[in-house]
C-alpha cells in the first residue's frame, strides 16, 4: 500500500475483541448490578476465563495484566482466593452449569505448580459440568516449562495450547527482554503432544523494536515447523503512557507504519502460501481447524480472548483483572490483585466496573463482529434483525465514502460492505466508523490501525 494511504490510515483504534470496549466500562456497573445478572442467567452452556496474572520475568512489549513475582507464596495465595471466587459465582448461578469452553490466561499460568494445576482443575469440576468436547485452552510461556507441568496440564483436560514465539531473532528478544531459544519452544511443543494435548497455537509479533521484513519471515518459517492448527500475527502496540514498563524499549529502534505493513504482508503471504488460511484481522488456521470451519460457516465470533469458535452466550471471567460478557452488559473485576482479593475474601463479587448493554449496542455489536470475522457485512440484513430500517446506517455509509475512494472498503447495493484482502489490516478502521464510544479523547488508549 501506498505511503500517503498508509499515513491517513494508521490511526489509533481498538481492536474490537467487544463492543462497546473496555474502555468505556465505568463504575456505574458494579459488584450488585454483576449481582443481578447473574443470578438472571438463561439456561444453557457457558465459557469460563481464569487470569493469572503473574510472570516471573517481564516482558517489555507486553499489554497484560501481569505482576512479576520470585517467590510462589502469592501465586499460591491468589489460587485460594481463586478457589473462592469460583465457588461464589457458582453459588449465585446454581452449581452444576453446563461449560463448552475454558480458558487459562495471564500472565503465565503455567506459572503454577503442578499440584495447583490439578488443585484448580479438580475445582472447576466440582463446580461445574464441564462437557466432555469442552475445549480447554491456556496460554503458555515455553522458558522454565518442565514436563511435570505439561502432565499436570492434560490430567485436567488442556486439549489446546498458544505458545508465545513473538519472534526468533536474538537481538530483537533482547529488545523487548524476552530471550526464548527456538529450541526451547519446539521442545515444549514436542512435549506437549507425547503428553496428548495435540491442537496447538502459535503466537507471532510484527512491529517490535529492531524487526525486519527478513525476521518476520524467518520467524514465520520457524513457526511452520511447529505444525501448528493456528497462529495469530499481532502487531507490536507500543502504549508507553499505558503501560510504563514499555518505555524500556527504544522507540528510534520501533519500525514506522510503511515498515509494519511490509512485515505484516511478507508473514501473511508465508502463512498462506503455506496452506493457511486467513482468519479475520490476524490469525490464520488450517483448514479443518474449528476457527476456519466456523469462518465458512458464518460461525465465527470475537471476545475477549480474540477469535474462537465457541457459541456460548456468557463468559464468566474469574481473578483480577477478568471481564465476564453477559447478556444484559459486560462486567470487570478490581484489576489490582489486593483489591480483587480482599472483596473475595470478604464474600462479596470483585466487580468494579461494567457497561449495560442496549438495543443500539448490540446492533453495532452485531455488524462490528461481522465485520472483524468475515471482512464484510449486509447491514440490511444485520438491520432486519434488529428491528431497524435500510436508512438507519445512513450517516455511517456517507463516512465510508473515503474509505471506498482509497480502495479500503467496498460498499456494495443494499448496504453490503466488504474489506478487500489486500486492506485486511485495517478492518479496525472500517469497524471504528460504526462505533458510537469512539473519540479522540479515547483513541490514545488504542494500538494504531497498522
């Protein structure tokens, strides 16, 4: 693409993993609304996320909420708070739900120890009905990760796991504090599937301090080696004012929009060509991977966690930090660990934050997710279901107009609108028009478009 394209894209926008999105959560939602809603849960299956939030190295391009620790005394201490929390929501929906999908997130949660693994997983089962297809996922820092926990993983039923590559060059991982031996990752994935968890993910970056268009490719090629079912290809976003360990890295050191965008098209290319498919903004999956299957079948979602092909209607987040979607809103718990904690301990839900969902919400909800899943929308259609007539999107085709002249977007008769595959990574900027938080005031929250 075009340099002077590029510099009129390259804006600060969310990535949609929810709409509306986190940021605009505030206090007027808190632990007697979460409360309510609970308690006012449907019937039907639900998806569970558990954060650790704890590291014992930090990586300086991360955007998690994470604490670095070297002794295991809290890691400990926040799994029995954990315990508790899970038993009290539990407790306020009735035990025994029915759960399709659960995810370990940090954090490292591989940074418990074996016995804690088991201890946690025992617990969930003992609160809920995890269904015997449920998929359960963590998230894995390959370093330090020993076979001991890896068994403990499976005896709880983990059939998937993301391990975290960012990038295979030795001066860019020490760049953003993070050296990881290729041959450290592939080990741990060769012990993951002796130990049968078999669906694995591979997590990339591109735009981190010191990459080239020559390390991304090498990167990606080592990646294929993994054989892994999906990678996801993020863009480094660099937020020192957020996040102030990120001001460790060395901005004349940061590759610009033009260089990004290079990055990003050499490892899509590599990854398609090796029969991969692209799915939405930046992952890619075999063909007969769940994510690409739900892709054909117009199944696909966003949440939280970024892409899934899970249907449940409610994720119940649990630990510091965690944000649950409902479906009257979306709720958020203390993000400091002691504050979690101490609402935990005292019987009471760590809600702090949330957002109640309208009718207007989940219209734009609706076309947001179409347009991050399947890069093309039918606002008539989306519109229909929501008891809302052709010209209610009016405003938002007109600001579309620019986008169409510079080839971003394509807007078809009767309010069709497409992202062509060559504009894929700035399906956020085709999304943002319809989002009605969005403001310059929010936008420094947000990674750039490209």
């Amino acid at each position: 693409m075009e340099p002077d394209r590029l510099a009129r894209y390259d804006r600060r926008v969310p990535r949609y993993t929810s709409y509306p999105t986190a940021p605009h959560l505030h206090p007027g939602v808190g632990a007697d609304a979460c409360g309510r809603w609970l308690e006012e849960l449907p019937d039907g299956p639900l998806s569970l996320y558990l954060h650790i939030p704890f590291c014992d190295t930090l990586c300086w391009f991360c955007g998690c909420h994470t604490k670095i620790v070297r002794r295991y005394a809290p890691v400990a201490g926040y799994l029995e708070t954990l315990e508790s929390e899970i038993e009290l929501v539990a407790r306020r929906i009735g035990a025994g739900r029915r759960v399709r999908h659960i995810h370990f997130g940090g954090g490292s949660p591989t940074i418990l120890e074996p016995a804690d693994l088991c201890r946690l997983g025992d617990g969930l089962r003992r609160w809920f009905e995890v269904e015997a297809d449920a998929e359960i996922a963590v998230e894995i820092d390959p370093r330090g990760l020993d076979r001991a926990r890896i068994l403990a993983l499976a005896a709880i039923g983990v059939n998937r796991a993301s391990l975290g590559v960012q990038d295979v060059n030795p001066e860019v991982q020490r760049a953003v504090n993070r050296v990881q031996p290729f041959e450290t990752t592939a080990r741990v994935a060769s012990w993951l599937r002796d130990a049968g968890i078999e669906a694995l993910n591979v997590d990339l970056m591109y735009g981190l301090p010191h990459q080239t268009v020559a390390d991304v490719e090498r990167t990606a090629g080592a990646a294929l080696r993994l054989d892994p079912d999906r990678l996801a290809l993020f863009g480094y976003a660099h937020v020192p004012w957020l996040k102030r360990h990120q001001r460790l890295i060395d901005e004349a050191a940061l590759p610009g929009a033009v260089e990004r965008w290079r990055q990003f098209q050499t490892a899509h290319r590599r990854l398609e060509a090796a029969g991969y498919r692209p799915i939405g903004l930046d992952h890619f999956a075999r063909p007969g991977d769940p994510l690409a299957r739900a892709l054909a079948d117009g199944r696909l979602r966003r949440n939280f966690q970024g892409y899934t092909a899970d249907p449940a209607p409610v994720l119940l987040g649990f630990g510091a930090s965690a944000i649950g979607s409902l479906p009257q809103g979306y709720v958020q718990n203390a993000v400091p660990v002691r504050a979690w904690g101490e609402a935990i301990r005292a019987g009471r839900l760590a809600t702090v934050r949330g957002l109640e969902l309208d009718d207007e919400d989940r219209l734009r909800r609706a076309v947001i997710e179409r347009l991050m899943c399947d890069l093309e929308v039918d606002l008539e259609a989306v519109g229909r279901r929501f008891g809302v007539d052709a010209g209610h999107f009016m405003p938002e085709l007109d600001a579309l107009a620019g986008l169409a002249a510079d080839r971003i977007v394509v807007i078809g008769a009767g309010g069709r609108i497409r992202v062509p595959d060559e504009a894929r990574p700035l399906v956020r900027v085709v999304a943002a028009v319809f989002d009605q938080y969005l403001d310059a005031a929010g936008a420094a929250r947000h990674a750039r478009a490209v």
